[in-house]
C-alpha cells in the first residue's frame, strides 16, 4: 500500500499516464520518458525561447514578406501592409485570416505565455477567473495556425515565376517561421505542473 | 489516497485541458467519457479501434502519394499555364535561397505527416498481430514527439487563402492533389487529433493483458 497525496498526481506529458511526483527526477511508469527533468531551472528554457521568438518577431514585421516582381519593378510588402492591401480591395475575410494567424495569435501567445511564466513565479491571478490550464491548453492548439502565412508565401512563391511576374519570399518569412517555431518550442517547455490552482 | 500499488494508477485519468483528477469507469463500446470540469473528452472506448486505426492510416498513406504526386493547383496567367505540387513548394523555397524556411516547410508538410502514417501502420499492424510491444511503446513515444509539429491541415488553409488572393489575377483549376490532400487532412484530423494516444496505449496495455493471461 503506498500513500498518495491527491496533489502530488500528475501526467505524463508524452503518454498521458498518470504518475506519483517522487520529486527530482521522475520516469515515466508507462513510457519511461523524463517528466521535465530540469527542475532546477524549471522556467527559464521557456524564457529562454520565448524571448527568441519575440526578437525574431520583430523583423518579421519590419521586412518584407513578399516582394513582387513586376514588369522589372520589384515591389515589398510586410505583413501589416498586406492585411491593409487586402482589407482594401475588398477581400476582408481573407485580409481578416492573415490578421489573426500572424498578428493576433502571435502576440496574444507571447502575452499568455508571459503571463503564465510570471505567474507560476509570482503569485498573480489566483483567483480562478480564468483557468491557466484552459489558457495553455489554448495557446497549444492555436500557436501552429500563425504559420498559414508562411505557407502563402511558399505557395505563392513557388506558383508564379514568370519572366514578367514573379514573387518571391522576403527576409521577413525566415524570421517568421523562425518566431513561430521558437513559440512553439516555449508552449512546449513550458512546466505544466507549475501551475498549482488548487492549493 | 491510498492506493494498492503504482499499477492501480492506470484507473486514473488527468484531464489534458485543465489537469483534473478522474477516475477511469467502464463506458458503452463506441461511446466517450467528458471531463466534469470543461467538459473536454478524457477518453473513448472503441473495441475496433486496431481496424479502424490500420484502415484509416493505410488510406492516409495512399491519399499522401496522390497528393505529392500530382499538381495542387494550375494557374493561367498571362496565358502562360503553371502548376503546383507540394514538392515543388518546398524546392522553389530552397532554389531561391530560403534554406530555413524550405527546411522548416519540409519537416511540416511532408516529413512529419508522412512518418507520422508510416508510423500509425506499422503500430497499428504490430497491435493487431500482437507482437513486438517494445517496438509499439517506442513508436508511441516518437509519435508524441512528431504529431504536434505535423501542419498538413493549416497547409490546406494556407492553399485556399492564396487562391483567394489570386482570384481576378488568374484562372484558377483544381488538380487532382488538392481532393487527395483534403481527404488526407480529414482522416489525418480523425486519426491524429480524434484518437488521443492514450487510447492507443490503453489498448496496448489490453493486449498486453490478454497475451499474458493466454
């Protein structure tokens, strides 16, 4: 018979299994995979890339995505001045898409991930109006959906190279898909047990 | 909570969108069992589960070829014809020197997607023949790691939102790709997202069980 403190339950982020938290080092009963074995520094590997993903994000929307080239004339657009070109002839679900996946999400996935990183430090929103599991839950399903633009950019890319017209990627797809991947890999690190609501 | 040995923890179940606590109860063939707090689902029950997985990753797998070998889409413009194919996305990434972003691209929308079929069928055959559990739990471990960064269905977004931004610039056809890549994405949202992996293991650890008593 072994005694269990309900707290001290928790699940294996690889298989879903549930586990005893014996402290320091914890393997897996059911896959034998790690759970979070840097306990020590237990939130500064998210950090670490979420700081990366915002300094990559910055480019992004200083440079331009898509250049255009057109009859000789090679024309750049960033991401916002594509949002608006597109709001403004008209196709505003479309323009309304590019702004969520590659405005929207981004930075409201910086700011909860921010905020959930102060928080598991800091004693901050405890008082369950929004469930931070729910939260990270959420920034784990939407954070893939902002690389539809770079997808765009590689499809229109490789499917108008015409000796007239063509377009091909700018500086500021590689430090997008760079962002988004250092965000992805900051959700991933990211200590789900050091979110203690229930105590 | 006491509890008889660490064994008895398989009855337990930790919601995957807000970590509560449940305990594992017996459930209709067919039916799912939701989270009392959000309301997500915890987990399903499905006897077939081993046929349903092996048809649906096979069919994936054949639909994957259709989808990277044929054009996606075929453009008319400036009465000049062109096509796309999801290879040819990726090579013209790399050929006009956006080595990270084709690389990134390739790992995304053709690498993972198609480990990630590969890897279903060989799990899904080895349960089915009940043979090499080592195997099946490293493939369960590597399918964990590889199935969050598999974006075939955003890819598919993606297609339709430049087609959009085309239309009035060009004609615009469907290929045989693009139905083959959304019947792909479809039984890739059933299989990868439907199944929770802790189903499958669920079902190893019946197998497991069954072998043992025999």
């Amino acid at each position: 018979m072994i005694e269990v403190d309900e707290n001290d339950l928790m699940r294996c982020p690889i298989c879903g299994a549930v586990n005893i938290d014996k402290g320091n080092k914890n393997i897996c009963r059911r896959c034998g995979s790690n759970i979070y074995k840097h306990r020590n520094f237990s939130t500064e590997k998210s950090w670490a890339y979420l700081i990366t993903a915002i300094i990559m994000y910055i480019p992004a929307n200083l440079y331009p995505i898509l250049i255009t080239n057109q009859f000789g004339q090679a024309e750049g657009s960033t991401i916002l001045g594509g949002v608006v070109l597109l709001w403004e002839h008209g196709s505003y679900p479309i323009a309304l898409v590019i702004f969520f996946a590659s405005i929207m999400i981004p930075v409201l996935k910086f700011l909860i991930l921010f905020y959930l990183l102060i928080s598991v430090k800091y004693p901050l929103g405890n008082d369950k109006k929004v469930s931070k599991h729910k939260l990270y839950y959420m920034t784990e399903v939407i954070g893939p959906w902002s690389m539809i633009d770079v997808f765009v950019v590689a499809i229109l890319a490789g499917l108008i190279h015409l000796s007239n017209i063509s377009i091909v990627a700018g500086t500021a797809a590689t430090a997008f898909a760079i962002s988004v991947f250092f965000t992805l890999l900051a959700a991933h690190a990211f200590d789900e047990r050091l979110i203690k609501e229930k105590l | 909570m006491k509890l008889e040995n660490e064994d008895v923890l398989d009855r337990f179940v930790i919601c995957h969108q807000c970590y509560t606590l449940h305990e594992e109860i017996p459930i209709k063939d067919g039916s799912h069992a939701c989270c009392t707090g959000c309301g997500g689902i915890l987990y399903r029950y499905d006897t077939r589960l081993v046929d349903h997985g092996l048809a649906l990753s096979m069919t994936g797998l054949v639909f994957f070829v259709l989808a990277n070998a044929f054009p996606l889409v075929e453009i008319e413009l400036l009465g000049v014809g062109q096509f796309l194919t999801i290879p040819k996305t990726i090579f013209s990434l790399f050929a006009s020197g956006f080595y990270i972003v084709g690389i990134i691209c390739a790992f995304l929308i053709f690498i993972f997607p198609l480990m990630i079929f590969l890897i279903n069928t060989l799990l899904f055959t080895l349960l089915k023949f009940r043979v090499g559990t080592k195997l099946s739990k490293e493939l369960l471990v590597l399918l964990a790691y590889i199935t969050p960064w598999s974006m075939s269905d955003i890819f598919l977004v993606s297609i339709l939102v430049s087609l959009v931004k085309l239309i009035g610039y060009a004609q615009i056809h469907m290929g045989v790709a693009f139905w083959a890549l959304m019947v792909f994405v479809l039984i890739d949202l059933y299989l990868v997202k439907y199944i929770h992996l802790s189903e499958i293991w669920m079902l190893r650890k019946r197998i497991i069980l069954k072998e043992a008593i025999k």
